[in-house]
C-alpha cells in the first residue's frame, strides 16, 4: 500500500539534496547521511535486482528522492546560486546546523559497541581527507568561461566529467560540484540547468546516473562487509565538513541573527526529517 506520508517526506529529502549539489563545497553525500537515507538509498540502488520481490518499493523511494532531487535543481539553482553569492554566511549555517544536528544521529547508527585503534584510524582518514580536499579548493583558481557549443568530444568529456563527478556526490564530505568547478564543468552545466539546454542535460544526466550506479554498489559492499571502520570513515567526513561549509561569521549589523535563525532551522530539519525516515 502506497503511503502518501512517506512519499511526500522523501522528496522533501530529494529537494534538500538536489539543492545541496547546487552549491560548490556543499556534499549531496552528507546531506543524503543526515536526513537518515543514506544507507537505504545505496541499498535500493546497488542491490536493485538482487531481489525481485523488493524491486517495486526500491523502484518507488529511489523515484520519490529522484523527483525531489530534480525539482531542487531545477527550480532553486538560480535561487541557491543568488543565495550562496549574497548572503554566503547564512547559506553556511543553515548547512552547518544540519551537520552539527545530526552528529548523534550518526554515533547512535554505529555498531561499534568500544573504540578501537583500526576505527581510529579510519575517522582520522575521512576527516583528513576533507581536509586534503578543502586545501586543493583554497589554491584552485575557479574558471567561469562558459560554452555553448556541443560536439562530440565534448559530449564524450561530459559524460565522463559527470560520472566521476556522481562518484563523489555519494560520498560524504566531498562536493560533487567543487570537483566539476576542479573539471572545468560546474558553470557551464549550471548554465545548461538555468537556460534549459536539453541535449548537454541529457549526457550530464546519463553520465551522473551511471556513476551513482557504479559507485553506490562499491560503498553498499563496504558498508555491508565492514560496516563499523566505513561509518568511522564517514563520521570522519561529516565532522570535517564543517570546516568546508564554514565561511566566516560577521558580528555587524542583521547578519549575526540571520545566521543564528539559518543555523537554528537547519538543526530543527534535519531533527525533524531523520525522526521520519
């Protein structure tokens, strides 16, 4: 029986992370994490065929986070985008606020009942390599040359910039948008996105669909086969993530309220939505 309860829930959860990919910095991976889905969504995704009698319910919450995905994209790019420039500190604590709210939510998911040295190690792994990753970001000087032109061999690079590009939006703590800024894509699909340029959306499309394919089934196995050192791994990231949000905090004028009332919203959803899923 189809609950309209839970389909409207999950493509809320589609719209946050669809708007989450839209924003350079920001990881479509750890908002996935913190609204309670993550292991869920890899599952439905990667095990998909591996059995039949699942394959409906599967097909139907990847559909509902799918369409809300597309519809964060599409309707609150420019938004996001216009957000993000002009009011960039309130944009960050709304996300900060998520991150921060869901750190208990990600402890109580753990297995591990004691702390251990191989855990250690791979918390510390995942969080340094957020910060390896913010680090290239601080020398990377971003290129927004925009194109129009569709040839081939540049359907063929954006197709592959998009599937490695799907790989990291599945990972938490690594933005899917910062590497296609590292790639040389990120403003020329945005563009595509707000002009509504069909064909590049097409290969952009095929390309993220077989990399979060790919990728989904790779993190599956590491989650079903080592869960505890992967979860450690991945707390690891979603810590250091708010090192990578974090912009700064200015104590003058209506700009410390807004970021209190942006931090305090994205705590209360993330509470909210990760009670639901």
């Amino acid at each position: 029986m189809i609950n309209i309860k839970n389909i409207i829930i999950n493509l809320f959860k589609g719209l946050f992370i669809g708007i989450a990919n839209v924003i350079p910095g920001v990881s479509g991976g750890t908002i996935v994490l913190l609204l309670g889905i993550y292991e869920r969504l890899l599952e439905s995704i990667g095990s998909f065929f591996s059995d039949k009698t699942k394959m409906k319910e599967r097909f139907l919450f990847i559909l509902n986070i799918l369409v809300g995905v597309l519809v964060g994209i599409l309707l609150f790019a420019k938004v996001i985008s216009f957000l993000n420039e002009n009011y960039p500190e309130p944009t960050s604590f709304f996300f900060i606020g998520l991150i921060l709210a869901s750190i208990p939510f990600l402890i109580s998911n753990y297995e591990g009942k004691k702390i251990n040295f191989r855990n250690i190690v791979c918390f510390f792994c995942g969080f340094n390599f957020v910060l390896l990753f913010l680090l290239i970001e601080n020398m990377y000087k971003v290129n927004s040359t925009l194109t129009n032109e569709i040839t081939l061999l540049y359907g063929i690079k954006l197709f592959i910039v998009s599937f490695i590009a799907a790989g990291t939006m599945v990972v938490p703590g690594v933005s899917g948008s910062f590497l296609l800024i590292l790639l040389g894509e990120y403003y020329n699909i945005l563009n595509f996105i707000n002009t509504m340029n069909i064909l590049p959306l097409v290969i952009v499309s095929f390309g993220v669909g077989l990399g979060i394919l790919i990728f989904s089934k790779i993190i599956n196995w590491f989650l079903k086969k080592h869960k505890d050192v992967t979860m450690s791994f991945i707390i690891g990231l979603v810590i250091a993530s708010v090192f990578k949000v974090f912009v700064g905090f200015t104590f003058i004028g209506i700009l410390p309220i807004l970021n209190i009332i942006a931090f305090t919203f994205g705590a209360i959803l993330v509470i909210f939505l990760g009670k639901k899923s």
